[in-house]
C-alpha cells in the first residue's frame, strides 16, 4: 500500500475541488455582503424655501427676485396652514 502523495487519487482531486468551491462561496458572500452597503440612497427632497435658497446662493436670482419669491412662499404656507 502506498500512503505517498498519489495526484490519481480521488482524494486530493475531491479536497482540490473543495478548496476552490469553499473560496467561490466566501467571495460572493462577501461580494453580496459588501454590494448591499453600497446601495446608492435617494436624495432628500428640498422644500420650496431651500430651492429658493440654494438658487439664490448660486447667484442664479437677484435679490430683489429672492425677496419677492420667498415672500410668496411665506403667503402660500400661512394660507395652507
């Protein structure tokens, strides 16, 4: 009986194969894992006032346009309320 290192036997083909299966499992387990956390997350949505705001930081009203406008807001969410 030969108890060596025997590359016919089914038992370092079967272990080989194993090996290789059990790393394939690990990194898509961690590719899932890792996929999930990087879920793109929707952005929050602006209120009126903040659009108002960020147009007229980005200099895209005057202000005269800005006072008028958020004026107008104002007018529109006393009479919601």
């Amino acid at each position: 009986m030969h108890w060596g290192a025997d590359w016919q036997s089914g038992w370092f083909w079967g272990m080989h194969l194993g090996m290789w299966i059990f790393w394939i499992v690990v990194a898509v387990v961690v590719w899932v894992l890792v996929s999930r956390l990087h879920v793109p997350r929707a952005p929050t949505a602006e209120s009126p006032l903040e659009i108002l705001q960020r147009r007229y930081a980005e200099g895209a009203l005057t202000t005269v346009e800005y006072e008028e406008r958020r004026q107008k807001l104002a007018e529109a969410g006393a009479a919601a309320h």
